[in-house]
C-alpha cells in the first residue's frame, strides 16, 4: 500500500515575508510602535546609571543612532529590510561594554515592552528577538565560557 505525498507547498521569500508582516500587524506592531519604542528605550537608556555612560559616550550625535534603531527593530520585527548595518563590528569597537550589561539592557527592554505594547504577546515577540540579538553579541564578543581554556592538569 503506497502512502498519499503530503502536499507540500516551499514558500517564496515574498510569502514569508507577508506572512511576518502579518504576524506584527495582529500584535499592533507598525512603525508607529517600534517609533515609540525606540525613543521611550533610549531615553531609558540615556537615562541609566549603568548604561547611560557608556551609551552617552559612545553616540554624540542621537537623532541618526534612534533612526537607524528605527529601521533595525522594523527590520526586526516584520521584516521592513530598511536595517542593512552591521551590529557586530559596531559593538565591538567599544571597549566599555562588559557581559553584564546585556542583562541590564534586556531588563529596560523589557520594562518598556511591557508599558507600551498592546499585549504580553507583544512583549513576548519583540523578547524573543532581542534575547537572540543580545545572546548573539555577547558570543561575537565574549566567546563561549571556557573556549580556548585550558584543561586543568590531571591530579596524581
């Protein structure tokens, strides 16, 4: 007895691409909210006694930095393809940011995500992005725990 082929349909990058789109539209993400987003984080951050420093010390001109975050977290998001820098050498450069600061930098998100958005949804969406992002600088930056360590002699 033959078994019936699953009808499998491979999706074109345009059909994933609405299909995200569509996705941050039920959960009340547009430019609208990533725009709020964006000013109400970095004001927080600017605002920070940990973060604000090195924030402030690294970014003299803010209104470029916020329309490029703009862009990056549309990007992000539902997939807007207005982001095309590259996050990792831009961090890197400086020399101040430390692995601590990503728990303090995802704490902020999140207090913001959770004043501003519609739903915990919300919240749980953009969380999920910005854990991956953060986890992925601070591997570009830090490297794994342990690479590159040396196996402790064997005890006799």
């Amino acid at each position: 007895m033959t078994r019936p082929v699953p009808d499998t349909h491979i999706r074109s990058a345009a059909e994933r691409r609405a299909d995200i789109e569509a996705k941050a539209r039920q959960l009340g993400i547009d430019d609208a909210f990533v725009d709020r987003l964006v000013e109400t984080f970095y004001g927080r951050i600017r605002e920070d006694a940990t973060l604000g420093p090195i924030f402030n010390n690294a970014i003299s001109d803010w209104d470029p930095h916020l329309a490029t975050m703009k862009d990056f977290w549309a990007s992000v998001a539902y997939n807007a393809g207005r982001y095309s820098g590259r996050p990792v050498p831009a961090h890197l450069k400086h020399k101040t940011i430390r692995k601590e600061h990503f728990a303090v930098w995802l704490g902020l998100f999140r207090e913001v995500l959770e004043e501003i958005s519609p739903s915990p949804l919300t919240v749980a969406y953009f969380m999920e992005r910005a854990e991956r992002i953060a986890q992925s600088l601070q591997l570009a930056m830090f490297g794994l725990p342990g690479l590159g360590e040396k196996s402790p002699a064997p005890r006799q």
